[in-house]
C-alpha cells in the first residue's frame, strides 16, 4: 500500500541536484478509455509533451524510456499510477493508487508528490462493522483498500423451541438466555471497534449486517464513536472482503458528490456575490497567469484547448505564434486542463475534480472555476 513512509522514501532518494520524473497516469479500468491498454497511449503522450518542452535533453529521455517500460509492463490495479524514475538514482517505480488523480507529468528536482499526500490528507480512514448475532467482523478502508482486522466469533445458542405443559414458560426462559447472549455479543463488538479507535484512529465507521444486529450494535455504541457513524447499511456477514469493499465504496461516493456540492455551492455564492471567484477558461487562465487561484474546479473528463509558451510557460487559450509575456514560440497543449490543474499545484493551490450534480452546476459555467487568494 502507498503510504507516507513510502512517499517520504521517494523524496530522499530523488532530492538531487540533477531533475526526476514524476508521472501521475489514470488506470481505472472502469472507464473505457483506460481499457486496452489506452492508459498507454496516454502516458505516450504526456511523455512526448513533456519532451517537447525540453529538447535535446539526454536525462529526459533516459528517464522517459524508463517510466514507458514500467506501464507498459503494467497491470492496473488501482485507479491511479504513480511512477517515479530517477535515472542517476536508479529510481524506477511504479505504485498503484485507489483514488483518482488528475494526470500530469512533471521533471523537477526530487519527485512531485503533492497530489497523492494531498489525497492521504483529504480521504478518510472508514471502519467497517460487519455483525450478526453470533459473528462479527471489523474492517478498515482507507484509499480504496480494504483490511479485515478483528473476527470475532460469540457463544450464542439459537432459540430453542420446546414441547410438553411447560412449553410456554421453557420458550419464555430461552429467549431471555438468548436476548442476554445477543446483548453480551453487540458490547464485546462495541469493545473491539473503541480498541481498534485506540489503536488506529478512523474519521468515519459503518454498522453493517442484518438489520436487528446492526441496529443493536450502532445504539450501544459509546458518545466518541457514536459521533463517527455515518450509515447503518445490510449486508451479510459472510460477505466477501471486496463485497464489504463496494458497498462501502457506494457510500463513500455518495458522501463525495454531496461534499462536491457544497462545494460547488460555495463557489457560486462566490461568484454571484462578486467575491472572489472566476469561472470560463479565460478567466482562470487569467487568474492563473496573475498567481491567484487558490482552488481549481473542473468537470471530469473536461478537456479544452491551449497554448503553453516554451519560454516562460505562461498560458494562451487564444492561439498566438509568439507568447505576449516574452516573445518565446507557444505550443499546443494537448491536455489542457491536466496542465492548469498541475500548474495550481504546483503554485500550492488544490484541485477538486467533480462528477454527479456539482458537475451539472458547474457545466453551466464552461466547465471550469476557480476560487482566489485575494
């Protein structure tokens, strides 16, 4: 799994003086574009791009060679790659990311990052409870991966029925040995998951399983936890690991497109009050090129044209021969947005990429905002 001691692992070894390749190239192969082998074709590219940039640069080609050989040999496992190539270094990997990034490619000194420690901050860690009344199993999710941590497993004996004269007063004294039974086992889950809290922090937790024992186990828990539930969700408690996985991933999706529109509902406050805020690509380009934007909205999928000047690497979305700013030739940005959204971080700003109905808000306005520093 990609964490920071990873991360922190790839910063010392390509904090040179000499420049690193850093790639960020989207996998999921849910989408149909990524599909046969087309997260190939667009790290291809990104490359060729960034090679225009930088003509006659050995170490660029090196580097570029290297990181190509890496996706082409790779099998996509996440929604994101992230590949680093260090070439002097001998730097030259790959990891599989869960979260979508926006796809960029940058050569810089040491490797970029920003957007996957940018991610580790924004996505919350879930816990999962799966119960039932004999059986209880504990998961976390964090960056679109799932580990089971607890199964815990309760003597709790089934409801008996009984024959003879004293059968109503026999079932009466089994239901009750069996109520006090279920009871022990929701506190002992209750007690697993405040450990696991201890233990490894979570910001979210799920109660999942038939409805009477989720339920049972969700009222029980303790103020501290109680305050992290978001959803009480049935689910069976032989689920599968990846089972247990998409249902929480639904959840999460549903939370993310609500998030998006406060979001995008906070932008459009902003922009019809006169605040500080810029929607069309004009005027983020505009804004970029002034170093105010501070978060970056885009549709996903958007794509626009542009121009980038080799020079100075100032932004046209007019086509012009030669850029305003210092006379250098501009070239054609196949990827566009992609490059804004890099160039924002680069300048640390953030990015929010959206889907769903924040997406339809912000169609309206070209596709693309932006919020400002001052």
């Amino acid at each position: 799994m990609l964490d920071r001691a990873v991360l922190r692992r790839l910063h010392r070894l390509t904090e040179h003086e000499t420049l690193t390749l850093t790639m960020y190239v989207a996998t999921d192969q849910n989408r149909p574009s990524h599909r046969k082998r087309g997260y190939v074709v667009q790290a291809e590219a990104m490359l060729k791009e960034l090679r225009a940039l930088h003509h006659d640069n050995g170490n660029l080609a090196t580097a570029c060679e290297t990181a190509l050989g890496l996706i082409d040999q790779l099998e996509p496992r996440g929604r994101t790659a992230l590949v680093v190539v260090h070439p002097e270094a001998e730097v030259a990997e790959v990891h599989a990311i869960q979260v979508d990034i926006a796809p960029s490619v940058h050569w810089r000194r040491g490797a970029f990052l920003r957007p996957v420690v940018e991610a580790l901050d924004e996505y919350e860690r879930f816990a999962v409870v799966l119960t039932g009344k004999k059986r209880a199993r504990i998961f976390t999710v964090y960056l679109g991966e799932i580990v089971e941590q607890t199964d815990l497993l309760s003597a709790t004996g089934t409801k008996t029925r009984t024959t003879g004269t004293d059968q109503w007063w026999s079932q009466a004294r089994f239901q009750r040995h069996h109520d006090r039974e279920v009871a022990l086992h929701a506190k002992r889950v209750v007690d697993a998951l405040f450990d696991l809290s201890l233990r490894m922090p979570f910001d979210r937790l799920i109660v999942a399983g038939p409805t009477e024992a989720a339920g049972q186990v969700a009222r029980l828990l303790p103020r501290r936890v109680h305050g992290k539930l978001v959803k009480t969700i049935n689910v069976a408690v032989t689920a599968t690991p990846q089972e247990v996985l998409e249902r929480v991933l639904e959840v999460q999706e549903e939370m993310e497109r609500e998030q998006e529109q406060e979001l995008v509902a906070g932008l459009l406050s902003e922009l019809h009050g006169g605040g500080k805020a810029v929607s069309g690509l004009d005027a983020v380009v505009g804004a970029l090129a002034q170093g105010r934007v501070w978060k970056l909205f885009y549709v996903k999928g958007a794509e626009a044209s542009g121009w980038e000047c080799r020079g100075c690497g100032a932004f046209s979305v007019a086509h012009r021969e030669d850029c305003p700013m210092c006379g250098e030739p501009l070239e054609r940005v196949g990827r566009f947005v992609d490059r804004l959204s890099q160039a924002v971080l680069d300048m640390g700003g953030q990015v929010e990429m959206v889907d769903g109905p924040a997406a339809d808000s912000l169609r309206e306005l070209d596709s693309i905002a932006a919020l400002l520093r001052y």
